[in-house]
C-alpha cells in the first residue's frame, strides 16, 4: 500500500504555492501507483478466470468424447443386437415393424 507523505507547513498556517504543487505532484504520484495496482490485480483476476475457463473447457470437452466413444460402440453393435432380438422373437419384431408402418401411414396422411 503506498505510504502517505504529509507535507511541511509553514509556522503561520499560510501554505505556499510551491508546497501546494509539491502537494499535488505527491497526489499524482499516489493516483499513479493505485491505478498500476489496481490494472495489476485485475490483470491477475483476468488471468485467473481465463485459465478456469480454458480448463472446465478441457473437461467438458473430454466428457464429451467419452461420451461420443460410448455412442459409437453401441450403434457398432445395433444391428447385431437388431439381428439377435428378431430371431429370438420374430412375432413381436413383426408387430412392432408393423406399428411403426401404421404410425408412419397416420402421420404421412395426415399432411
């Protein structure tokens, strides 16, 4: 935190016009060393929420592709399961193809 400087007065209380602009110089020092601190910790702030970001991103993104990965090994292996259940029921396969053709006709008829 910067250090506060007091000023010199004279003895009858009468501030020149030189220690007033010594005055404001300090100010100006002051206002110049908080805003450098304040730039510097947003900076850090920033930096902070984007390496955040960047790694939930990385998470999510590995989620996904294991996700994906599960998809493609179950439509790798759907139509032999397809294959096994209709030979195993072939009356309950005909029924449902059959209430997929009538669902299919309602629906197309309709339009």
């Amino acid at each position: 935190m910067p250090e506060v400087k007091s000023m010199p007065s004279t003895h009858s209380g009468d501030v020149t016009l030189d220690q007033l602009a010594e005055q404001i110089d300090v100010l100006r020092n002051e206002i110049s060393d908080l805003t450098r601190s304040a730039a510097a910790f947003a900076q850090q702030k920033g930096d902070a929420a984007l390496q955040d970001a960047r790694s939930k991103a990385d998470r999510a993104l590995a989620q996904g592709s294991d996700k994906l990965e599960d998809v493609r090994e179950t439509l790798e292996h759907l139509p032999d399961r397809t294959k096994e259940a209709v030979q195993q029921r072939p009356l309950m396969a005909l029924g449902v193809a059959a209430g997929i053709g009538l669902l299919v006709g309602l629906l197309s008829g309709r339009r």
